[in-house]
C-alpha cells in the first residue's frame, strides 16, 4: 500500500521583506546624520580652539609690546591711555583695543582704617591726635604715591567675528617702574 503524505512545501526565504528594507535605510541615514552633526560639530570646536589660540598669542604679542614700550620708554611716551588697531595679513580679522591706566592706591586710608580699629576708647575719645599717627599717615601718603606713580594698568582685548558671533579674548596685567622719584614730603619742626 502507497502511502501518500501530504510534505508542506516551506517557502524559501532568500529575500528582504519591504518593510525590513525601509527598516535598514532609516538606520543607515539616522546613522549618517549623526556622523555628519558629530563630524561638523568637532570641525566648528577646532575651529573656535584655532581661532581663540591665535586671538590669545595676538593679544600677548600687543600686551609684550606695551609692556616693553613702558619699560624702554617710560610711562609718559609709553603708556598711551588708549589706543585701537587691526593686525597685518593673515590677521586681518582680527582687531585689538589696548588701555593704559594709572593705579590709585590709597594705602594710608586702609591703614587709617586699621589704626582706628586697633585705638582703645580712650583715644578715639581724644581728638587730639597722636605724633606717631601722624608719621604713619605721612609716610603711607608718601608710599601712596609712589606706588601709583610707579605701577600701570594694561588691559588688552582682540575681537573677531566667527560667521555671525562677535568674539573676544581679554586679558589684563600691571608694570612697574621702580625709577619714578620720591617725593618727600617736609617736615616742620618747631616749637609751638
């Protein structure tokens, strides 16, 4: 006797179903905007590092500049208060503003202000003030001023414009020119 068997044919799968295909292409250009954003955001961070470096190595350059001026020409021919300008090729793009200032100590006001603290009450009662404030005082207006006749501000920035952003590197520094002469102040003595 023959047997007849009913064998189910399987269906050879050697193919991608539609929908498996429209799967794989939306990971391929998911994928491919990430790596086109990743690619231009690493090229737009070394460009903003390029462009800081080289406004921060502009900016030391006119800072060493000042520096030098002020030490080789003193602070009255070199220390302009301020003064603007635009590098040289291939730093077109880049401008710079420099100010030069003078340093207002006030030493003896601090100083006053620590005495007076230090005073017992019995003295700050007293209006009369003491021989020795008063030689303190001198001598701390006198190094007042020789401190702020001897030191300088610089402030330089350098500015440049990257597409549409306006940027800017800033950086500030103090000189000192120990040469400058001492005003003494004089001393009455005498009686009375």
């Amino acid at each position: 006797m023959t047997k007849f068997c009913r064998h189910s044919k399987k269906r050879d799968e050697r193919g991608f179903t539609l929908i498996e295909v429209l799967v794989a292409i939306l990971i391929f250009v998911v994928s491919a905007v990430v790596f086109i954003e990743l690619t231009q955001g690493a090229g737009r961070a070394t460009r903003d590092t390029r462009e800081i470096s080289t406004a921060t190595w502009l900016l030391q350059s006119v800072m060493t500049e000042m520096e030098t001026k002020i030490q080789t020409q003193g602070f009255d021919r070199g220390c302009e208060k301020k003064k603007e300008g635009r590098f040289e090729a291939p730093y077109q793009n880049y401008t710079w503003v420099s100010y030069c200032t003078e340093i207002d100590f006030k030493i003896s006001q601090t100083a006053a202000q620590l005495l007076e603290a230090q005073k017992s009450e019995d003295e700050r009662f007293n209006n009369e003030p003491k021989k020795e404030d008063m030689i303190v005082k001198m001598i701390l207006d006198t190094a007042s001023k020789y401190i702020t006749k001897s030191a300088r501000e610089i402030h330089v920035e350098v500015n440049w414009t990257s597409g549409k952003r306006k940027r800017s590197v800033d950086a500030t520094t103090h000189v000192a020119r120990y040469d400058q002469p001492v005003e003494l102040p004089t001393l009455s003595v005498g009686g009375g």
